[in-house]
C-alpha cells in the first residue's frame, strides 16, 4: 500500500506539470498562427516567471529555437524530448538529465494549426519539482522512492549523486533474480 501510494503521489505531480503545459499551449496568442514570435515570447516570458521552470521556448519541426527566454538552447534536434514528440504527436517527457543549471525535467507538446505540426513547445522544469515530491514520501525506516527509466536508470531519487550520474538501479538492488523483476 506504501509504494502504491508513493507511486500516485509522483503521478499525481507529473500530471500537474503536464496540465501546465497543455494550458499554455492552448493559449490564445501561442495558438495562434496569425501572431508574431515576439508576442509569443512575452506570453513565454510571462508563464516562465510565475512557475518553477529553467527555460522555456518554441522550436520548429527540426528543433531549432524560434523564440521564448533567453536561457532556451538553440537547438533541440540531439536531444530525445524531439523525437518522442515526433513518435507520440502528444506531451513528452525526456529522462532527468544534467545540464548547466544541473538537473533538469524536460517536458515538450506539439503546437498543431489545423491539424498540421507548427511548432513544439519545450520547457525544462527545475529537478526540485520532482525532488521534492520523492523526498516527502516516507516508505518505512529504510525504504526510499525512486523513478528509474526503461533501461533501469535511476532518473529520480533523494541521493542526488544516484541522478547525476545515472547509476542502474542493480547497484542499490544487488544482482539476483529477484531485483531484476523490479
């Protein structure tokens, strides 16, 4: 029941960053294809500072930067938030990764007009986000929550030295039969 619960609290978060983000895609200015890329960016900038991200932008179907905070790489194309976008037409999430601001949580939508791709909203959440929400969930006197990606990466934990450097969950696990099951 403990980790059921765990595992709905951190559900329960990345559906709120993820309602975040279908928000500002639907707003008018950024969903709209008759306004320019600087009234865009204001609504960029102005959606930026009120909530915990690093940087967030607009890119193009190649992920190259078009306009949002100054902080936004230019390009996206080697990252994998843009071809999950592409795979799915829909939110995606990209593993935690380190970045200059150290760890981020990259989250990226299609913008649609009339059904065809305009451009790709992007944003990097803080870590803090997601870190908080892990280091408020108490399962037991020993146990720990933690997310780890398809490949058995750690992506998330309260050892922050586990995210940084990826560490396959094994390691905290040990090798037998059983930890591979997890």
């Amino acid at each position: 029941p403990m980790s059921k619960s765990a595992a709905g609290s951190v559900e329960a978060n990345l559906h709120v960053l993820a309602d975040r983000f279908f928000l500002i895609r639907d707003n008018d200015v950024l969903s709209s294809p008759d306004t320019s890329l600087e009234d865009k960016k204001e609504v960029l900038e102005h959606v930026e500072s009120g909530i915990e991200f690093v940087w967030l932008g607009i890119y193009d179907e190649n992920g190259s930067f078009l306009t949002g905070s100054k902080s936004c790489p230019y390009s996206i194309s080697n990252r994998e938030i843009l071809s999950l976008m592409d795979k799915t037409s829909n939110l995606s999430i990209e593993d935690t990764t380190v970045a200059s601001s150290g760890l981020e949580i990259l989250m990226g939508v299609p913008i649609n007009y009339e059904n065809n791709l305009k451009y790709y909203l992007v944003g990097s959440y803080q870590y803090d986000v997601l870190g908080d929400v892990l280091g408020n969930i108490n399962i037991g006197t020993h146990g720990t929550a933690f997310i780890v990606n398809e490949s058995g990466n750690v992506i998330a934990h309260k050892n922050l030295g586990k995210v940084y450097s990826q560490e396959p969950i094994s390691y905290s696990l040990g090798d037998s039969e059983n930890s591979e099951q997890v």
